[in-house]
C-alpha cells in the first residue's frame, strides 16, 4: 500500500475525477475524509438533479469514486473542541487525521491499536451499492433544513460595525489579521465566550469551561484552547469577511463549503475546485502544507493513468500494488512533487531498477509479500489481547495499527486486488 501525503479534498474535487483517475488518488494519497463530505454527499439525496438520474444514483456515484483503500474519517470538530476544552484531550495541529474508535491491544509483548470501520465507511460502502436507511434519508433532509435556515445575511450586518471600527480592512490577508487580532484582544473571557458561543454553544457546560479557565490562572485563549482558536479564527474570518463584502452572503453552501476549513490542520496537501476554498484556503495552511487545485491534481492523476496502463498486461494483473506502490520517479509529475516535499521513503527502501520506456518505477522493497503481511495481521488482530480503551498507546509504542475496512477489489479499469489474494 502506498500510504501516501495525508489528503483533504472537498465534493468538487472527487466529482470532477473519473474513476480511473480517483482510483489514483485512493492509490498515492492517505485521505482524511472529512464529516462535511460525508454530509454534502448524504445531502444530495434531498437535491435536485439532473433528468435521467436519481439522486440515489448521484450519491452513488460519489461514493463509489470515495476513496476507500487508504481513507479515515476524522474526528468532527465539534467533538474535538469540547475535548480540548475540558481538558480530555490534547488536539495536536500537525497534519494528522484524529480518528475515534481504536482498541488498544497487546500481543506477545507488542502493543498495537485495531480499528474496525466507522458508521461513515461502512454508510459509503451501502451508498456504493445503492443501499440507504431512511435514518439517512432523514438526516439528509434535515441537513438541507438546516443550511436554508441558516441567516448569513444577518450575520454579515452584526459583524459590519466591527468590520467598519476596525478601519473596514479590505484584503482577505487584511481579515484574517483583524479576526487574529480579535482573539488576542484583552478582554479574553469575552473571546473564550465568544469562541463557545459560535462552536459548541455555551449551555450547561460552559461553567464548567469557563471554572477550567480560571483554575489555570486565566491563560490566553490561543493557550488554553489551540484548536478552539483555529476553529474561531475561521468563523471570525468568514463572518468578516461577509461584513467586507469579500465573501458572499447569498450562497447559503459558503458556509459548508467554508466549514472544510476546520480540519486544514489535520492534512498536508488539501484539494479543491470550489471558488471560495481555493480564494481562503491558502490563508489557512501551514507552510508546510500544499494546497493544490483540483484541476491540476485531475490533469496529474490523468497522466498517471497513461504511465501506467502503457505497461504489459500480464503486469497490470498482479494488482497496482505490485508495482505502483510508489510514484513513479519524474518530477514533471504533480503527485511525486507533493510526496517529495511532505513524504520520507521508507527506512531501506531503494528505488527498483525496473524500467518502462525509459522510466523509472517505484516497487515496493523486496520481502513486502502482501500475503505474508495479510497472515501476520490476521494473526495478531486473532490473538491479540484488548487492554483497557482508556489506555494511551503512542504512535512510537504501536507495533501494528489496523484498519478493517470494505475496499473494491477493482476501482475503474484497474485490478488492485488480484483474484488469488482476494
């Protein structure tokens, strides 16, 4: 498997491929798959579509290109801030998906954590079939619900004289600086009141929050809570930004289509075709992060596509795996870019001397036999011993990390399974 830069990409993005190309995709990125794709894709099932299809059809559509080998959904981020701030967990910002569910476990001395697939995997895998519960059906429309009733226009005039005190800053670089400048402000319980107000709401938990705050000694927000900040600074930006008339406030999807932002700090490369995403985003990302037009991304992932269906026949058989298991080594293309800036290879890998026209393809190193390391982790998921879900288990620590999933055995026209390991 070639796991891959850990990719966030939006609905556009993933319709705009074919499945040839998505396929690709699936095979050279790890893709953290946000809650709001999920969403936006249940929400086309209360959406109008084109003559000659079904919106069942539609959503199946998409989530038959959804990658499915090497995706996680990630944590939503709602979760993750009431996480953080009741101090349950610390919500590291470092290009890393945060995923629920894990069992810790331990086998012959080795530690490890298995994962069985989420309610959102195993929903796209009945959505590839056709296959919907009217649960979702339901929240489908209450998703649509919703995101009408949703006032932006309301929101633009309340935040217009904070806009305008402000000296009515006009760059979007401009807008961030002021919703920066907002939460570092003096008055900081208001911010940490505001930041609950626009996230998980204040409730009967916000004492709770706030008793917290003042246990520590009042600390900055961006101290206290880093990812509540990030999530903060976001909304101010886009509320603003309306304010600024630089953002939209008709387009009620903007604030769905903004909401992707929220998991930027858990990517390195992030795709989009959508107007605003691809104005804001880059905004929002580290410098170690890449944003990449879903465009450029498609016409790469096409290229690809023709590198390799030019190979023989009897090699294309034996599964992508075997011998795509990493880009192929030519800068020219867009995918070995991004691996060479967010990738290191792995500990004693050397490039195979196989060529194809002239071209040098990646293979996986000698000894990685798919069926060997299929046994060995059907062996310790089998014998492994469950240790209490509360015990933390590091990265560093974890002998295996297991995902069960559903995956296509074919995606497009390309085998990624062969019939004999199926």
């Amino acid at each position: 498997m070639a796991q891959g830069p850990i990719l966030i990409f939006d609905k556009s993005a993933l319709q705009c491929l074919n499945p040839d190309q998505a396929h690709w995709m699936d095979n050279f990125f790890m893709s953290n798959i946000t809650p709001f794709f999920y969403i936006e894709t249940l929400a086309d099932l209360e959406k109008e579509v084109k003559a000659g299809k079904t919106s069942e059809q539609v959503v199946g559509e998409i989530a038959a290109k959804s990658p499915d080998m090497q995706a996680v959904p990630n944590v939503y981020h709602l979760t993750l801030i009431w996480a953080e701030l009741t101090g349950q967990s610390e919500i590291k910002m470092v290009g890393f998906p945060i995923i629920a569910g894990g069992q810790p476990v331990t086998h012959e001395g080795a530690k490890g954590i298995i994962y069985k697939p989420s309610p959102e995997q195993e929903a796209l895998s009945r959505w590839q079939q056709g296959e919907f519960l009217e649960v979702e059906r339901g929240m489908a429309k209450i998703w649509r619900q919703q995101l009408e009733s949703i006032d932006l226009k309301a929101m633009a005039a309340s935040f217009k004289p904070i806009h305008e005190k402000a000296g009515s800053p006009q760059s979007l670089e401009d807008i961030k600086t002021l919703a920066e400048a907002i939460i570092d402000g003096p008055d900081q319980e208001a911010v940490l009141r505001l930041g609950l107000e626009l996230t998980i709401g204040y409730g009967d938990w916000g004492d709770q929050v706030f008793a917290r705050w003042k246990s520590l000694g009042q600390p900055p927000i961006r101290d206290f809570s880093p990812y509540l900040t990030y999530v903060l600074t976001v909304d101010l930006f886009f509320y603003l930004g309306m304010a600024a008339s630089q953002i939209g406030s008709d387009r009620k999807s903007n604030k769905a289509d903004i909401a992707y932002l929220y998991y930027l700090p858990f990517c390195m490369v992030f795709t989009s075709r959508d107007n605003l995403q691809i104005r804001i985003a880059p905004l929002f990302l580290r410098n170690d992060q890449s944003f990449v037009h879903a465009d450029d991304l498609k016409a790469d992932l096409k290229r690809l596509d023709e590198f390799y269906d030019a190979l023989p026949e009897d090699v294309k058989r034996k599964g992508v795996y075997s011998f795509a298991a990493y880009p192929p080594k030519d800068d020219s293309f867009l995918v070995t870019q991004l691996w060479n800036k967010h990738m290191k290879p792995p500990e004693g890998f050397v490039p195979s001397p196989s060529t194809h026209e002239g071209k040098t393809i990646y293979v996986p190193p000698a000894g990685s036999d798919p069926k060997v390391i299929i046994k060995a982790l059907n062996d310790f998921e089998e014998n492994a011993v469950p240790l209490d879900p509360d015990t933390p288990i590091s990265p560093d620590e974890a002998a295996v990390v297991q995902f069960s999933k559903f995956i296509l055995r074919k995606k497009g026209k390309w085998v990624r399974i062969p019939e004999e390991q199926e």
